[in-house]
C-alpha cells in the first residue's frame, strides 16, 4: 500500500469538508475492508483515509445506534455485520437480516465490516478487480465479462457492464422495506434503500447515488405488519469463506393461509438488488401452497438475459425463491 | 481473455501468476515516496491526523503495555511480524480471506491483516503467544496437540483464537455446528478440521467437568 495519513475527525461536518475537498483522495474509512482489499491491489491509492470510528460520541451516535423504534429497527450505518448478527431482541420478522449478516464473509471480517461498507462496497468482478486490465468501470472501453469469463455475472439487469452487486446486507434490507438517511449538502435526507443503487446503465464509475462527501448515516426498518416473516437463502460453492452465487430475501406478510403482502428480492444475478416483481404479484390474494410456489418461482428470472456462462443462475434463483417461500410461509417441501 | 482485453502498464511485469507472490512481498512499503503531508492551506478542523510517516501508538500486547511506532499504511500483520518479531500469527492471503492472521481485539476475533497498526491504539492485543498462561500451554493448545489438530501447522494459531474466543463466550456445552461457526473464516489446507472441532470439544468438556 502506498503512505497516506489518517485523518481522525470528530465531527460529521469535519470529515465531510475534508472529504469533499479531495473526493477521490481521500475516501471515509469505515471497517476498511473493502478499501484496505483494493488498496492493496494498488486499485486505490488515497492520499488520507477519514476515518468515521473517529467520530465523537454524540457526533457518531446515530452511525452507532443499533435500537428499536416503534415496533421498528435502526441500524447505524457504522454497526458491525457481527454487531448485526448477534443483535438481541431482533424482532423475529427481520430473521432475513440476521441471517444475511451471520452468513456473509468471515466471523473475524464480520467483526469489522460495517452494515454502510457493506452497501457501498464495489463490485467482486474479477476484471475490475484486476490490476492490469481496463473494463468499462475502471475506465476502459468494453465490459471484459460480456464476453469472456462470465459465470459469476449477472443475469438480469445487466448491460452495458455486467457486475453483480456485492452486498449481501442489500437483499434483506430492501425486503424489509429499509429506509436510508444520507447527510449531504442540502442536509439530511431520507429514501427508500432501494433508490440508492445505480445500475450501470445510469452510472458506470460508481453503484450508488451518493453524491461525493455524502455519507450514510443509518437506515430504518419500518414496524413490520402483524404476520410478517422473512427469510434469506444462498447458494455458494463452498459453505464457508465463500461468496453467493445467488441470493433471495423476501417478506410475506400471511393472515391465515393467504398472503397479503410480499416484497422478494434477488443478489448477485443483477447490478443491484433485483426485485422480483412479477413474483410479489403473483403471490399477493393467494392461499399458500406448495403448488403455488413451484408456479410462482419461475417467475424470478422473468427477463433474464444469462451470459455463455451463468445460465445455471436461472434455475438457482427459481430454486431459492422456492425454497425461501416454502420456509418463510412454513409449507413443508413435498418429496 | 478475450483479445480485447487490455493490459495496462502497471502490472507488465507481474504476470498474471506472478501478482500474488509479488503483492505479498510488498510489506509495509517504507522506501516509497511520501504522501504529500496536511498542508498548511488545506488545515485540520475539528480533527487529527496521523502520519505519513511513523506515528507513536500505544497498546497492550498480551498483557503487557507497549509503545510502538508504526506508518499509517503498517497492518497489525506487519507491525507484529516485522517490526516486532511476533510471528506465531502468519501471513497466507494478506487479503481477509484465511483466518490465518487471526488475533483478538478486545476478546473479538479480527484478521491482523486487514486491521491497521494504529487502530489498535489503545486496545488490547491478543496473538496465539498469548493464550498460555505463565507459559503453560491452554487447554485448548493441549488438546490440540493431544489430538492432532494440526499438520503443517500453518493454520494453527489461527485456529487457536477463533477457538479460544469461542470457549470464553459460549456458555454451557459446545455443539459440533459453533465450532464450525466460528472457525468458518479458517482455512486449512491440510484437512484437519475434524481434529481441531474434536480438540475444542475435548478442550470444552476439560472446562465443564472442572
Ligand atoms: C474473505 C471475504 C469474504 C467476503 N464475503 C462477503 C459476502 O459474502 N457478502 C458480502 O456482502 N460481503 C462480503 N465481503 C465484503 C465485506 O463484507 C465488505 O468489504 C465490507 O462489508 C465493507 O464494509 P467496511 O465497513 O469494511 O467498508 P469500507 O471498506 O470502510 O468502505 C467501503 C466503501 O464505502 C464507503 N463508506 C463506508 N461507510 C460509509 C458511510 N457511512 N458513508 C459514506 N460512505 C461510506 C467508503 O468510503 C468506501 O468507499 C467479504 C470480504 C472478505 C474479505
Ligand atoms: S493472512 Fe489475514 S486472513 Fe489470510
Ligand atoms: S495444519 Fe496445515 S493448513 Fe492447517
């Protein structure tokens, strides 16, 4: 890693003016994972890191807070996935959330990635990720993955790159209906966590919305309406140190047997987390079963667009959309 | 690849093969060119900078207060190989992704490697020299050695602390499913997962029947 300095400010006024001054010299350092990961592959070479641990305690208490609200959760966005994972008197409906955080990476990376990192990690792509060659995103002039080794890429929504998005917090969040509070110029403002992802479509250098020296400060989930359950499921190579092949979270919302409300979300087959919609509506007003399940999974890849290599994504997701309905909604498997 | 595909000048020389190999000798690069210091027009508000540069920092090692001086750019990894001659934690991927750098910060499991020398300053540092107690081996270290947890060796003190933070968090007895929790982040190459969730188990029950 090339020298820089860390610079340790107090308040959230002063580490945005330092960062704004020099936006790509000097990223806000939160558990440094992924920064520290393309630093040392000479992908980022910044003159300061602002550190946000650094805040003081009053200055830093919403990026801290991990609490209940009315029937609700906020999550700073410099909670740890650990923090996350372990979090007691989670309310039994974000099960999805703390399932995603006790899965991703390793219980030492848990420790210190934090829930804000985590979203706005950059792509795994191994063509962005490799120090000797130029893609669309580091500033080339074709997407490498379109036509060469694609079978970690996305399946929908892709084009005219074709990463998926890195974060497994991402799918649970969204399913849950997360909000996200950002702090900016123009003062604090609050979105839907789905409006803060950019495909590549709309921005190539960066997946996100922020604009530089934003920072994210926490994100809330709304109180879950009475019989909401939510559940996450992955596919990885390996059942450990790996990264999803593919993901779903979703949250049904049952009364009886019929199910009211759903909001199903898909990771890495798309650059951002991918709402299957035409699964949601064709679960709402309907009395769940096994065979409404194997009618509607199919439903997740509609749209899908498979590289020469990732085509087994498309049966994946169905599976896991499949299989996360069967859990969430307590319908056993049929053999 | 692709033909299209586009090598840049930076990384002629490494090689595709070659990359990994290289970044790990890299180190913490002290004959590289300074990064340009907090300039007098460009002053500090409500903050503090450290480095570029060696900085002081003070922490505790194993017990035992330590004042040290470490770069910005300086890994606990480094700080403690290099600059101080720990070496029980070792070094494999340098990238998060072995556990074999593993060591606690405050009773957390964290990898050295993708932590920063300076933020451990003022927290408590604990490697694989520091779970015996008055050079006694732990018991988990003997049922490690009693049981063969190990071949190489090379994962080993790694292990070590995942498992130790496991035995003083969890309360009542260990199942099979937390040790494989808490040594997910740990790869061993020669296969002894078997002997190390047995060792923890051994090192439990040692515990309980006190
Ligand atoms: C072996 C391994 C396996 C992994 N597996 C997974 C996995 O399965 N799933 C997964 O999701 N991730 C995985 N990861 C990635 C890891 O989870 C992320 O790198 C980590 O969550 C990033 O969080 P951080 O706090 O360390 O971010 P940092 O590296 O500190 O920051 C990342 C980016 O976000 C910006 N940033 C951070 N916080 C804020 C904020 N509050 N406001 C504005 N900008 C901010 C930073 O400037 C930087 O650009 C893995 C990593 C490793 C090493
Ligand atoms: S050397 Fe740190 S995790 Fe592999
Ligand atoms: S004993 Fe050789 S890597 Fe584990």
């Amino acid at each position: 890693m090339r020298p820089f300095s860390l610079i340790r400010p107090t308040t959230l006024a002063a580490a945005r003016a330092r960062a704004l001054a020099e936006p790509q010299a000097r990223p806000f350092r939160a558990g440094g994972i992924d920064l520290l990961g393309l630093m040392k592959e000479g992908l980022r070479a910044p003159a300061e890191l602002i550190e946000l641990h650094a805040l003081s305690a009053t200055e830093g208490a919403e990026m801290r807070a991990l609490a209940a609200t009315e029937g609700g959760l906020r999550v700073g966005a410099l909670v740890s996935l650990a923090a996350l994972a372990r979090a007691k008197g989670l309310p039994p409906s974000f099960e999805a959330l703390r399932e995603a955080a006790s899965s991703a990476a390793t219980p030492a990376i848990r420790e210190a990635a934090t829930v804000g990192g985590n979203l706005l990690q950059r792509p795994r792509c191994w063509y962005l990720r490799h120090p000797d060659l130029e893609c669309l995103k580091s500033g080339g002039a074709s997407c490498l993955a379109e036509g060469g080794e694609n079978r970690l890429h996305a399946i929908l929504g892709g084009g005219p790159c074709y990463i998926v998005h890195p974060s497994t917090l991402a799918a649970p969040l969204v399913a849950l209906a997360a909000t996200v509070t950002i702090l900016g110029g123009g003062g604090r403002r609050t979105l839907p966590l789905e409006e803060l992802f950019a495909p590549p479509r709309e921005r190539i250098d960066a997946e996100h919305r922020l604009a530089a020296g934003e920072l994210l400060l926490a994100l809330e989930l709304p109180a879950p309406a009475p019989g909401l359950r939510s559940v996450y499921e992955v596919a990885k190579e390996k059942l450990s140190h790996d990264w999803p092949l593919a993901e779903v979270a979703l949250s049904v919302v049952v009364e009886g047997q019929t199910i009211r409300g759903a909001r199903v979300v898909l990771g890495h087959v798309a650059p951002i987390p991918w709402r299957a919609l035409a699964v949601e509506q064709a679960l709402v007003g309907q009395v769940a079963s096994a065979e409404l399940f194997a009618r509607v999974a199919p439903l997740a890849s509609v749209g899908a667009r498979p590289l020469a290599q990732n085509g087994y994504k498309v049966a994946l997701t169905q599976g896991l959309v499949r299989a996360a309905l069967h859990r969430a909604c307590d319908v056993p498997i049929p053999e | 690849m692709t033909g299209a595909t586009k090598l840049t000048r930076r990384g002629l020389l490494r090689g595709f093969g070659a990359a990994p190999v290289i970044a790990s000798c890299a180190g913490p690069s002290s004959g590289e060119a300074a990064a340009e210091a907090v300039s007098p027009a460009d002053p500090l508000i409500d903050a503090v900078a450290i480095g570029p540069g060696l900085a002081p920092l003070d922490l505790r090692l194993n017990g035992a207060a330590r004042t040290v001086e470490a770069a910005p750019q300086a890994t606990l990894l480094a700080l403690l190989r290099d600059q101080l001659a720990i070496t029980g934690t070792k070094e494999v991927c340098d990238r998060g992704a072995c556990g074999a750098c593993n060591v606690l910060i405050d009773g957390e499991v964290r990898s050295a490697c993708m932590t920063l020398a300076h933020d451990v300053a003022g927290r408590e540092v604990t490697t694989v020299e520091g779970l015996a107690t008055s050079g006694a081996p732990s018991p988990l270290q003997r049922a490690f050695v009693e049981l063969d947890a190990l071949q190489c060796g090379y994962c080993t003190s790694g292990m070590l602390i995942s498992c130790s933070a496991l035995l003083s968090r969890a309360r009542g007895p260990l199942s099979r499913a937390q040790i494989q929790g808490a040594i997910a982040g740990n790869l061993c190459r020669c296969g002894c997962y078997e002997q190390v969730i047995a060792a923890t188990l051994s090192a439990a029950g040692e515990r309980s029947a006190l």
